[in-house]
C-alpha cells in the first residue's frame, strides 16, 4: 500500500486545475444504462472510483471506452447481457447501487448487491427502495441482494423522510422512463444532481425543478443518447482551496466556481480567507494574521457540505481560539480527529461534535488515512506541520482525488509518494 510523505515548507504558490466532480460522474455513468443509444461524458475525473464505475457497467455488458487519457468516457449499453451487480464489485463502491434505478426502469428487472456500510457510518438504502416501490417496483431482499422487477415503473408523488443524493439521483433516472408524473419531494438539491437532470434532458428526458426540493419528472417512452460535460468538482475545489488557506501564499483554482460552495465560502471569509474569483477560476490567499476560529455545522446543500468537514477542521487546528464542528449528515465522520492528534493537534469529541482548541503549529508524525476525505485532511495539516509526516493507506485517496502529489508540488509543497 502506497504512503504519502509531506514536508512542511511553507506559503503556496501557483495553479491547481479542478477535474470534473466524482460524485457526479458516478451518477452520469449509470445513466448509460436507460438508453440503447451512445451516451459520452466529457471532463471525467480519472480516479480509481470511475474504474470501479467503468468495471460494474462492463460486468452488465455495457461498453465503456476510456478516450483521451480517461477524460473522456464513451458508453453504450447497446447490448446489456446481464442484470446482475454483483457484490464482489458492490463491495468496493456503494455508488454501485445507482444501477438500480436504470436497470429497473429500462428492463424491468435488477438483481443488485446491497452495499455494505463504509467507515463513515451504516449507508443504509431504504429510501433508494421505498422511493422505487413508490413507483411500482416489487422488492425481494434476500441473501445481500435486492432482486426487483415491475411490470412498467409508473409516475408517483414520493416525499423523502430525510435528504437524500443518492436516492434522489436513483429515483430521478428511474422516473424518467415511467409512465406518467413523479413528484420527488424533499429531493436533494446538490449540484451534481442538476447535473444529472441537465444530462438527462439532454437525452430527451422532461425534467423540471432540479435544484430545489421538488423535482417533477413527466416519463417518457426511451431516451437517446447525448454528450454531457461532467461538473466541476466542488469538493475537490473546496479542498485545495484550503491548501493557501492553511499554509499561507496564493493559487489560483483553474475551473473553480464560487457559486458551488456558498456556505463554504462564508465559512473561509470569517476565518479570514480571501477567495477571489478570476476569469480562470478563484484565488485564493489568507488575509492578514493568523486564522480565526469558527464554528461549523454539516448540511445537504446549500448549507455546509459534509465532504468538506474533515479538510476544515484541518484548517481550524491551528485557527487563534476554539471552533465546533457539527456533523449532522454521518453518524462516524470524525476518525480524522485522532489522527489530527497525533500531529498536535487539540481535538474533543462528543457524539456528532468536535471542539478544536486551535495551536500555534502541528508537528509532523506518522498517521494513518481512514476513509477518503480524511486523508486528504491529513494531507492539508502535514503542509503546514513543521517537519515529516507520512500518510500511510493512501489508496482512500486515490478514489476521489487525481495525482494529488503532482498537483500540490506544482504550487511548491515538498510532497511525494512512497511506493508501498
Ligand atoms: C453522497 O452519498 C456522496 N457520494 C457522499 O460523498 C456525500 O457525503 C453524501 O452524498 C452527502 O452529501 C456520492 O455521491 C457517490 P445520502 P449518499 O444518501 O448518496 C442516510 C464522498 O466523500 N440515508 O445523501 O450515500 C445516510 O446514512 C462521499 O465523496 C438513509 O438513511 O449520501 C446519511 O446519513 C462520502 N437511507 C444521509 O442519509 C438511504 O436510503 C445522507 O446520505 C440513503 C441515505
């Protein structure tokens, strides 16, 4: 397993180019599955999970051709041989269940694995079946599969008891093959799911109010193909705008856009962060003095995102007083915090809340990265710490962020990978 060793080495300087959003590519790339025809996507982010994405359509027989390095996917399920996700790959990506929805909607039947938990909590997929039974689907859950058929998926007024992304994007493709009109209430209002709507239209779909917590879907009889632009992706943006944040100096994010991170945005202006928008992207550089505490607390969008808590607490360990972070969306997204630990950091957490008592400086040590977005919070405080740090079990990273070696030492981090 390969480590990551960061050397401290003070302010930042230069570009980072943002890819496209993850958490939106792996929801565009089922939506191969609704049509016969060609479906492309362009600004792919090459990351270990769209492989996983590109392996489970391939195991269905769907065809995903890789072009221009992998950012572009050229995708047909032309000739589907199968309806069986099976958990070998499940396992690896709960993203895998939005299979589901497609499946169901265009042939009727779908046999899935259930995803287990992962490291930040349960992932539960009730509301991903509750909201497809709304539809007309009969559900079998048996020996860690979810075997489904319908006669015909039929349009359903459906309210989410809680928010939900990925539930929201399994009902909304399955609802664009339904007969007649769905109702998604209390949908999820997240930026990759406006660009799923905007991709489904483009294949023909009848969609309106993604975005807002209403999404009216009016089934249609097939879908064509299209060519979508995937996203640009926010949490990726939001993390590296971190890095001047935290270490001090300038860069420029190349494709950053301000209006994907509001809340997040208002959270760096208090804690002294300047973010200016360019014609490239945002600047972004801390202000005069040492960062000031702030609280924060995790929402669905708008509000402040969850996969951006781990990086800011990164930030907050070394802010001047005390900041609470709340995380309200996971029931375990705290197990960055012992490893912040490690590295001086003043850290207390009680349930869904973490005090941080910020200090002067973090010292490198070795820690351990235990689920995506915590390594990356690792990552950001090793760029400041004085001294050596090495994540180790950095394949968590892998699965949501490109070369991030590549893209922090361009700006001037002594950073660099240790095969392992
Ligand atoms: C998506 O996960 C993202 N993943 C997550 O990003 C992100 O943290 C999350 O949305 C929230 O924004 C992808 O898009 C691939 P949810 P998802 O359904 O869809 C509960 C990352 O780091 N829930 O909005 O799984 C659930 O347990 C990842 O990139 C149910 O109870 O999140 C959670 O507490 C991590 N029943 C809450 O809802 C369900 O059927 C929100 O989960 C579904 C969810």
């Amino acid at each position: 397993m390969d480590s990551i060793l960061v050397r401290g080495n003070g302010p930042l300087k230069g570009q980072i180019p943002i890819a496209g959003a993850k958490n939106a590519c792996l929801t565009l790339m089922p939506a191969t599955l609704l049509t016969e025809e060609p479906l492309t996507l362009t600004n792919a982010p090459r990351l270990s999970d769209i492989r996983t994405m590109t392996q489970l359509l391939g195991s269905l027989g769907a065809e995903v051709a890789a072009l221009q390095g992998g950012q572009v996917l050229a995708m047909s399920s032309h000739n589907l041989t199968s309806q069986h996700a099976d958990y070998d790959i499940v396992r690896k990506m709960r993203a895998s269940i939005l299979v589901l929805g497609p499946l169901l909607a265009r042939f009727g039947q779908a046999e899935v694995s259930l995803p287990g938990g992962c490291a930040i909590g349960a992932r539960p997929v009730d509301l991903h079946l509750k909201a497809l039974e709304a539809m007309g689907a009969e559900l079998d859950l048996r020996d860690g599969y979810v075997r489904a058929k319908t006669s015909g998926l039929r349009g359903a007024v459906f309210v989410f008891p809680i928010v939900s992304v990925g539930a929201t994007e399994n009902a909304l493709m399955a609802a664009t093959l339904a007969k007649g009109t769905t109702v998604l209430k209390n949908a999820a209002r997240e930026p990759e799911i406006v660009d799923l709507a905007q991709c489904l239209r483009r294949m023909g779909a009848q969609i309106e109010g993604e975005g807002t917590s209403t999404i009216t879907i009016q089934g249609v009889d097939r879908l064509g193909g299209a060519t979508h632009p995937v996203v640009t992706d926010r949490i990726e943006l939001g993390t590296y705008m971190l890095a001047p944040a935290i270490c001090g100096g300038e860069v420029e994010l190349l494709g950053g856009r301000i209006d994907l991170l509001a809340a997040f945005c208002e959270k760096l202006d208090a804690a002294g962060v300047s973010v200016t928008e360019t014609d490239r992207g945002l600047t972004v550089s801390r202000k005069n003095g040492r960062i000031r505490a702030v609280d924060v607390v995790t929402e669905p969008f708008p509000g402040f995102p969850t996969d951006l808590q781990a990086q800011m607490m990164a930030l907050l360990c070394t802010a001047e007083g005390t900041s609470v972070l709340e995380e309200k969306i996971f029931e375990n997204r705290f197990m960055h915090a012992p490893e912040l630990t490690r590295m001086g950091a003043k850290i207390e957490v009680h349930g869904g809340h973490a005090t941080v008592h910020g200090v002067e400086k973090l010292r490198g040590a070795p820690v351990m990265a235990t689920d995506l977005r915590a390594s990356v919070s690792l990552i950001l405080a090793a760029l400041a710490a004085e001294g050596e740090t090495v994540v180790s079990r950095v394949y968590h990273l892998d699965r949501g962020y490109e070369k991030v070696e590549e893209k922090l030492s361009a700006c001037g981090a002594l950073i660099e990978r240790i095969a392992g």
